[in-house]
C-alpha cells in the first residue's frame, strides 16, 4: 500500500480476469492508498495477462489489490501479508465477498508484520514478490527489498515490484537489488515503480 495526500478512493476496481470489474472496498485508514488503476494497468502490462503457476506475494498488502488482481489473473498461489488488524480484517471481507466467482489458485491472508514474515520464508519460495510499504519508513522499504531478493526464485524469470516516494532516486532503489535487473520503471505523481527481474546466471 502506498500513501498520498489526496482523498482516499471507497472502491477500488479489479482489472482483469476471474474478478474483472470486482470492486474491493477501501477502508479509511490515514496511511493507505492503494496502487491506482494506471499504475497496476501498467504492471500487469509488463507482466503479462496471465499468471498461471506463478506463486506470488502481496508483502504489505493493504486493501490487496495488487495481490487479488494477481489471483483473479490465474496466479497459482497469492499470499497477502497486512500488520494491520483494521486492514487485515478488511482484507478478509474483501476476499470473502469475491467468493461468488472462485479463481483457480491458493489464496492465504495473514496478519503479520511483512517483514518478520519475508525472514522464515526459505529461499527461492516465491515468483513474483509486490512491495508497497509505508512511504515514510524508508529503513522499511530498504530492508524488505534485501530479503526479497533472497526469497524471489531468479531462475523462474521471477519478479520483484517496488513502489517507492518520488523524493528516492531510482539508482539508490537498483543499489538494493544488485544481482536483479530493473527491466520497467514509470513515474506517477508522487510515486515510482519498478519491475525488477532476476538473472539466472
């Protein structure tokens, strides 16, 4: 989840797939904003339509819009991680909600801090890793990106997502992740985005 200064939107719309046109509610928490339509429009653009056997992470999840766009579009697993018990429990009525048009892969929501989680998962567990933490805790963002690009599998092609405030350079993002490839990058407003895409030599 990102933040901004701006309203907080009430729905979010889900843009492809299984729940395309779905709308998650958003709740009405001071540090949520969750990914706009253009950015994840993007996203899923670069990542292809289909997620099928991909095992994909939403590490700071929020409402979950990056990682239920994920499983509406085939993924083979999702897992949401969200620390906060309001957005947690949102979350959950959100899912419980898509329901009524079940996708075909795994999807789990735990409340948990995202990184202690990122630290017990074993190496390589995961393909494709989305990671929008709170802007401002900058120390945050740096450590969650060092952990995942020991638990992202580079030799699937696997991915690595990155939000990040407009005010951090893209060369100090890169520096956080040597051995992977920043293959996409967009600015919009007050953030920046990146696909980062593992080497299998």
């Amino acid at each position: 989840m990102s933040r901004q200064q701006t309203e907080l939107p009430k729905k979010v719309r889900i843009i492809g797939g299984v729940w395309r046109s779905r709308l998650l509610d958003v709740i009405d928490l001071p540090d949520l904003r969750p990914t706009t339509d253009r950015i994840r429009e993007t996203l899923f653009n670069w990542l292809g339509q289909d997620l099928a056997r991909l095992r994909c992470l939403d590490l700071f999840a929020g409402t979950g819009v990056l990682g239920f766009e994920a499983a509406s579009r085939g993924a083979a697993s999702v897992q949401l991680v969200e620390k906060n018990k309001k957005a947690y429990l949102g979350l959950t009525h959100n899912f419980a909600a898509l329901q009524s048009s079940p996708v075909t892969g795994v999807v789990q929501i735990a409340q948990q801090d995202g990184l202690e989680f990122l630290k017990r998962q074993s190496a390589q567990s995961f393909d494709l890793i989305f990671i929008d933490p709170p802007f401002q805790d900058q120390a945050l963002l740096n450590q969650a990106l060092s952990e995942s690009s020991r638990v992202c599998d580079p030799s699937s092609g696997g991915c690595i997502y990155v939000e990040f405030p407009s005010s951090r350079s893209l060369d100090e993002i890169k520096s956080l992740l040597p051995a992977w490839d920043c293959r996409k990058y967009l600015e919009a407003g007050q953030v920046k985005a990146c696909l980062f895409v593992g080497r299998s030599d």
